[in-house]
C-alpha cells in the first residue's frame, strides 16, 4: 500500500480514537483490524512490548551476524549475502 494510503489511514483512525494518539501498538493492533481486515484478539492484562523495540533488537542481533533470516530474497533486501 502507498505511504500515502498508509498515512491517510492512520490519520483517520487518530481522529476516531484519541487514545490511539497514546499507544503506538494499540494504533498498529487498530490498524492491522480495521484496515487491514486482520482477525487479532489480544486481550492481557498487562502492556506488550512495543513492536519497534523487537525489531531494533533483531536489527542489533543480525547485525551482529547471528540469527539471520533464512529466506535468501529477505537476506538479499536487507544486504545480508552471507
């Protein structure tokens, strides 16, 4: 989907819940069952963790050379060709 698409989106979903303005992953959870159509029932009693912070880990631990992405297209985009 455009950048564009993506951020007229995720403007909308601001103006209809400004709690969302709050929680960056109860945005994505929103967005990903509103927009995207995804069937994601999450019910905790206690905060998840943030999705970027996940990714900057793996970033850091891949970058590292260790647990890289087994899919050869995915080593390709991310400049891993070892």
């Amino acid at each position: 989907m455009p950048l564009n698409e993506i951020r007229k989106h995720v403007e909308r979903l601001l103006s209809e819940n400004t709690l969302l303005t709050n929680d960056d992953l109860n945005l994505i959870l929103t967005y990903w069952r509103k927009i995207d159509g995804a069937n994601i029932n999450i019910i905790t009693q206690k905060p998840l963790t943030n999705p970027m912070s996940i990714i900057r880990r793996r970033q850091k631990i891949q970058a590292e050379k260790k647990h890289l992405p087994t899919d050869f297209k995915v080593r390709l985009k991310r400049g891993k060709t070892l």
